[in-house]
C-alpha cells in the first residue's frame, strides 16, 4: 500500500476524492421529514393513526379532508407529519 501512494495520480486520486466527500457532507442540507399520511378512509382512522408517528423527531399534526379531483367530495382523511426543530 505504502508503494502504491508514492504515486502521483493516485494520491491526486484519494485527495480529490476526500474533497468531493467532503463537499457532499458538508454542503448537504437536513433532512426534512414533512410529509402527508396515507389517506384514511374515515376521522376516527386517521384519529386512530395519528399516535404511531409521534417521534422524538416528528410530530403529527390534525386530521384534514382530502377531496377528490374537483374538490366535491371527501374521499378520505390525512395528516401532515412535521419535522421538530
């Protein structure tokens, strides 16, 4: 291993590599965990569900409506799952 980093283009190799990592890392934002709930087909089901995805991490948020393409009927309910900052 010793002989092999005595060459030029591969120490430019893993010094341009452990830049480009570390550019990755460091640029990278947070994750975000805000995201929609599957659509339960009643309240008291979405009401049911919403204590499984409490986290130390999220918290879920109220119950809505979800209507469907024309916004005249309610074809089920959901939640927004957010991210605790």
């Amino acid at each position: 291993m010793a002989n092999l980093l005595r060459r030029p283009r591969v120490r430019s190799l893993l010094a341009a590599t452990a830049v480009a990592g570390g550019l990755v890392l460091g640029l990278a934002t947070p994750a975000q965990a805000d995201y929609t709930s599957p659509i339960y087909p009643t309240l008291s089901a979405c009401k049911a569900a919403r204590p499984s995805y409490v986290s130390s991490w999220t918290s879920p948020q109220a119950c809505y409506p979800m209507y469907n393409w024309n916004g005249t009927k309610v074809v089920g309910y959901a939640f927004l799952v957010k991210t605790r900052y």
